[in-house]
C-alpha cells in the first residue's frame, strides 16, 4: 500500500487547452494516506473517472504530478506502479475456471507453487468463492464474475493501490449490499489504499471513510459522511448528497434573524449584511410538519409514501420544500405548519457556507 | 383500454423466461414490473410490444386476441435502458422521426413534437444535437420520441439504470406525472424497490418468470402475499428468522421468546416464518412489546445520516437501519430489538399469514 500525492494537478483533452473551461480536471492538490479508504463522488462530467485514470496511470496529466509514498510515479506506465484496477464490467477469462482467472496475475508475476496455491485459496476464501474455483468463469452470474474482479485485483499482495470504477453498476439491487459490506470487510483485512469512483452516494458514503465530493472539474468538499451530511459547505454538496437534497431557500440574511417567503426564522448566529446571493439551507430530515400556526404556513401539495417514510411535497409561499415524515404518520388536509430545526440550519452566500458568529 | 395477459408463457430452446402470466392492465395507469435480472421483466415487455410471440398463451387489447400480431401493426411505444437517439438529428428532428415515418402533415407534426418536447421540458434544446445534452436530458429525448407516437402502450425498461443516481431521484419524482398527462397504458420495468415506491401507481412483482403479486404499489410492500414477494420488494433486503410457535408465543432460536402482539396474535402452534424490514431492526428499544437478543457485529455502513448495522445472530444475518452515527467494531455483541408489532408473518409454505398495521398516507 501507498500514500498518494497529488501535486498541483490538472487535465485537459484538448491538445492546446486556452481556458479553465477547457479542463476535464481543475488543478488540485491532494493527499491520500497510507490503506485509507476513499471515495471520488459527482455526477457525470465531474471529473472523477479523469482523476482515477491519471493516478492509475492510463492518462498522463496535462500538468502536475503524481507521488506514490514520495516517488515520482508521473511518467510511469499502470503496471510499473503497481495499481489494481476493478471496472464497471468485470473483466474475467470466460474460459478459465475461477481458480486460474485468480491465480493469472500472479502467475504473470511468476509466483507458483505453494505460495501461489495458498494465496489463491485465501482470496476466494475471503470472497466466498471457494465452492466454485473449479467451475468455468462464463457459467458464473454477474456479481460472482465481479467478485472474480476483485479478487483478481486483491491476489497481488504487494499492490500500492485499488481504484474501482464504479464497480457495482451492473449488480441487483439486492446483491449490492452482499458485495458492498463484503468490499468494506475486505478493505479492513487487507488494508490497501482503496479509491473508489461513483456517482451513488450510498455506495461512497457506506465505504469510505473519506469522501471527495467533485463537481465541474474541482473538488467541492473533503470530508467524513458525517460531515458532508451536517455541514455541507456549498449548496451543491447538500443537494448531492442526501435523498432528497438539501433543501436551499433564497433568504435575505442579516443579524440572527433570516427573511424567506416574507416570514421571519430566528438563527442560532449572527451574520453580516451582504450584497452577495444568498441562501439559507435545511435538510428535509430536519424540517418538521405540524399542526396548522404552529410555524411556518405551508400549502400540502402531495405526499408521497415511500415505505420507510413519507415524503411531504409543501409550498412556503411560492417556495417549493421537502419534509420527511416518518412511516406511521397521519396526515390530512391540505394545509399545514413546517418549523426548521435551528441548529441544522445553515446559511450560504453565492453558494458557499458561511460562519456566523456566536 | 385494456391489455390483457392470458397464461402466457415464453420459452426458448429448454429455458423458460416466463411462465403462465396472467395479468390484466388498464388506461391511464403506470404500471411498474419489480424483479430481479433474469426475472423476466424484458421478455414480458417484448411479449406486450409484439416484439416476440408467446409460446403458449393469448395476448388480447381491448378484448381482441393480438397474440401474433407483430409490433408495427401495434400501436406501442419502447424506450430502452440504453437510450437511442439519431445522434446526427437535432432533438427536434429525433422527436419527429416516428412523424416522418408516419407521413404525419407537417402542421400536426410540428405541433406535436413541441407538445411532447414541452411535456419532457426539452422546448429550450430543440435545436441541440443528442451529443450536446446531459444524460438526463438524452433520456428525455428518447421519451419524448416515445410519447409523440401516442402509442396506446408505453413500455419503458429500466430507462433509468444507466443516469446518475441525482438526476433519477429527478426524474422518478416528474414521471408520475408525465405518464398521467399522456394517458396511454404505461409499463415501467426495474429491478430497484425505490423506483417503484417512487413512482407509485401499481406494481406487479416478478420471480423467475411469475409474477408473485400485483395491485398498489404501496399496498404490495406493506402486505407483500408470500415471501418471495417480500425478498423482490425490499432494499435493504429483509431480515428473516424461522421460529416456532407454542403456547401462541413465538420461541426463536437461541430461546427468547416474543409475545403474541400484533401480527403474531392468536397464532396456532407450529413452525413459521418472521421476516421484518431493516428499519423495523432496532438498536434502541421501540416500544414495551419489543424484546432484546444479543447479536454479534459483522459490519457497520456509515451514510452520514444513519447506520447500517450488519449483524449476524444464531447463522442468520440481519441488517438494522438504525437513526444517526453508531460506530461497532465487528465482532462486538450488539443488542437487538424486535419488535412484534412490526413483523410480518409467513408459513411454512411461504404465504403471508399476517402483516403489521401501518397508517395509510393522507
């Protein structure tokens, strides 16, 4: 495993790239530790499957470079780096049975014997795969061929790194959590730096422990889940993550006190007066529907259950808002009352957080 | 109208895709085909359109037997998991092609496309090239082509598989919509449970070429007929455990012992099945009827907003959907609860016995 270091870092297609605009990928410097567990987060066109490539070596960047614990790696080829990779479609030989698809990159690398054999067997072990080593790969379905992909990618002991590239797409619903639990277990066994690319929040926030949230080329925010869940830092990150988004209401801000819809909302800060754009932000876990007067009057223009909770469509004036409401709920007429959670109330100008003061 | 399904069944070679259906569909409603891959949504797709041809079985419209009329002398709509545009065209001209093919005159054409480009709000890009659009909007497009035919019957297969995770929370929450403005008979095909609490409407469940259930769609999860239903129609999947009832209460593996409220009420002796939802699995004890066993952690995801507890307890493996942050190694016992009031009850022969009582939405 590897520290990775990104250093002032850029990548564009264009052969003679003019503008920023002209960048796939914004400069950026970046530092991933030693067997961390990271995910790359944004939606297409962010420039996260650009970042993956560069550090795995497929691209070479337009500027910058690429640091594996300290050593310029830039300059080289995927395989001298020592990378491995998992991709959207698993990539097995249909022809080989299970245990020579995973013996094949050692092999390559000319292990044999007993050290080959045991390591084989630990992997599929690992990956629950030891019932079918003998079979044909072409015979598996598609997640057991994906998990012929990562053990593929495990088997070499000395990798500096994993990157997955959306590795769970083609996955059912219902498989996907088998494989993303077990991906996490393995993560903890075997400690390699893993990065993984997606545009599913469930699947980066339940593996990594860091999230790198990207949009337009630039990275928005770094943080725990915890963290881009509570204090998302631009009004972009709060609509991304979460399901529904954030819900982001233009506000006059000043003092301790937000004006939105024409209807006062007391803060927990104080914040300047400003000329900028701004915002204030509220999740929909943390808006609650009440009886008519008590809050903010809200028109109820549909509710939809979706099972584990129910999901109140609300208007504050012309303003539209999210509420969750939980399963058991009963809810009637088509009028009603929303009070926001204060502490989890944020506020943004020209879409970025910004600190009051206390 | 109405499409009807009667026993119909499809097989190629020695496969079978889909076995004896029956299932009768209605104008105006969306219609969603819940299952698995493999499960035979996309053959029963291509049976509806007219694209294959039942191996056993009749297909009727409006009471008249269809079964070997092909697809173009249907009137049917597709629109694929992998959207198809003229890449070539400008959107206006990929919305128009079916005109064009239909020698449509060219008032009615023009109206119509801007009608349906204005139904999936592409009115501002009608000049644009597919390749100069986002994903979501491609999509739109592809829909758009879909909708201009006013097809009697709209299928759609998994159309939004292929768009980012945001842009489908978008369109989920507009295709309700869409679809009852058009008015057609509309089947939406996807192997995701929350596309189909999203899109609301009806929901047939699907199993190895039989469809288990079909009515509401929220009334499919919250009284799923028999278990296999209940596996096809929940993310998470849902947490089980045999038990064996004696004396009407519940002794589960490992001894303890769950009073005979809710559901599990006047329940006669033998051997049957719990399953219960992973939000219905709690860290903190929900009410006075639940009860507490000791499980050991496997594995807790993190979303920032909740914790996905992996548990295994007596061989079965449980995952709890449990409020906030809880950060359990694995290996470490945990304490469960569960809670009577939420399970839902199957026999031995997997059929739904009882099921919680949930409050309707408004």
């Amino acid at each position: 495993m590897a520290r990775i270091d990104l250093a002032n870092l850029a990548h564009s297609y264009s052969t003679r790239p003019r503008g920023d605009t002209d960048y796939a990928l914004k400069t950026i410097d970046l530092t991933f530790k030693a067997g961390g567990a990271y995910a790359l987060l944004g939606p297409s066109g962010c420039g996260k499957t650009t970042l993956l490539n560069l550090m795995s070596g497929l691209l070479t960047p337009t500027q910058g470079s690429i640091l594996f614990d300290g050593v310029d790696v830039t300059e080289r080829t995927s395989e001298q780096r020592n990378i491995a990779q998992v991709f959207q479609f698993p990539v097995v030989y249909d022809t080989m049975t299970v245990y020579d698809n995973l013996a094949f990159p050692l092999r390559n690398r000319g292990v044999s014997g007993e050290a080959l054999d045991s390591r084989v067997r630990q992997i599929a072990d690992m990956l629950g795969l030891t019932a079918s080593l003998n079979q044909p790969a072409r015979r598996l379905t598609a997640d057991a061929k994906q998990k012929i992909s990562l053990g593929r990618g495990l088997v070499r002991p000395s990798v500096s790194a994993m990157l997955f590239d959306e590795p769970l797409t083609v996955i059912d619903p219902q498989l996907k959590w088998q494989l993303r639990s077990q991906l996490k277990q393995l993560h903890r066994q075997v400690a390699t730096t893993m990065i993984y690319v997606t545009h599913d929040q469930t699947e980066a926030l339940t593996f990594a422990d860091t999230v790198i949230v990207m949009f337009d080329g630039r990275i928005v925010q770094i943080g725990t889940p915890e963290e881009l869940f509570e204090r998302p830092n631009h009004t972009f990150v709060g609509y991304f993550i979460g399901s529904p988004g954030m819900n982001v209401l233009p506000a006059a801000v000043e003092g301790a006190t937000a004006v939105v819809a024409g209807h006062s909302i007391p803060l927990d800060r104080q914040y300047e007066k400003s000329s900028a754009k701004t915002e204030i932000g509220i999740r929909p876990e943390f808006v609650h529907l009440a009886e008519n007067g008590q809050g903010l009057p809200v028109r109820i223009k549909r509710i939809d259950d979706v099972g584990r909770y129910k999901l109140a469509r609300v208007t504050l004036g012309t303003l539209p808002l999210n509420v969750m409401v939980g399963e058991d709920a009963r809810l009637s007429g088509d009028t009603g009352s929303v009070q926001f959670d204060r502490s989890r109330l944020h506020v943004y100008r020209d879409g970025e957080l910004v600190d009051g003061r206390a | 109208m109405t499409l009807e399904l009667r026993n119909v069944t499809k097989r190629v070679e020695s496969e079978t895709h889909v076995a004896g259906v029956s299932l009768t569909l209605k104008r105006g409603a969306l219609n969603v085909l819940l299952g698995p891959t493999l499960s035979g949504k996309t053959t029963l797709l291509r049976l509806m359109a007219g694209l294959d041809v039942p191996t056993e079985g009749q297909i009727l419209v409006d009471g008249r037997d269809v079964t070997g009329t092909p697809v173009r002398k249907r009137s049917v709509a597709m629109v694929y998991q992998q959207f198809i545009n003229y890449p070539n065209m400008t959107v206006y001209e990929n919305i128009a092609s079916p005109l064009r093919v239909a020698r449509v005159p060219a008032a009615e054409l023009d109206r119509r496309v801007r009608e349906s480009a204005a139904l999936m709000r592409l009115d501002h890009f009608l000049d644009r090239k597919p390749l100069e659009l986002s994903g979501g909007q491609q999509q739109r497009t592809a829909l758009a082509r879909a909708v201009v035919k006013r097809a009697d019957l709209l299928l759609l297969d998994e159309p939004l598989a292929n768009l980012d995770y945001k842009l489908r929370e978008e369109l989920r929450e507009e295709l309700p919509k869409l679809f009852a403005e058009i008015g057609a008979i509309t089947v939406y095909a996807t192997a995701e449970p929350s596309d189909a609490l999203l899109l609301g409407g009806n929901t047939a469940t699907l199993s190895k070429g039989q469809i288990t259930q079909f009515g509401p769609t929220i009334e499919v999860y919250r009284r799923p007929s028999d278990r296999e239903t209940a596996e096809v129609f929940s993310d998470p999947p849902m947490n089980f455990m045999a038990v064996r009832i004696a004396g009407g209460k519940a002794h589960l593996p490992g001894g303890a012992v769950l009073p005979a409220r809710g559901p599990l009420a006047g329940l006669v002796d033998g051997d049957l099945t719990l399953g219960f939802r992973a939000n219905h699995l709690y860290l903190r004890q929900p009410g006075t009827d639940a009860i507490p066993v000791t499980a050991k952690v496997a594995i807790v995801e993190i979303t920032g907003s909740e914790s996905y507890v992996h548990t295994i307890f007596e061989g079965m493996r449980w995952v709890a959907l449990a409020h906030g942050i809880h950060e359990l190694s694995p290996g470490a016992p945990v304490e469960l609860h569960l809670d009577p009031h939420r399970m839902f009850v199957f026999g031995r022969d997997g059929r739904l016995m009882a099921a919680p009582n949930f409050a309707a939405a408004a």
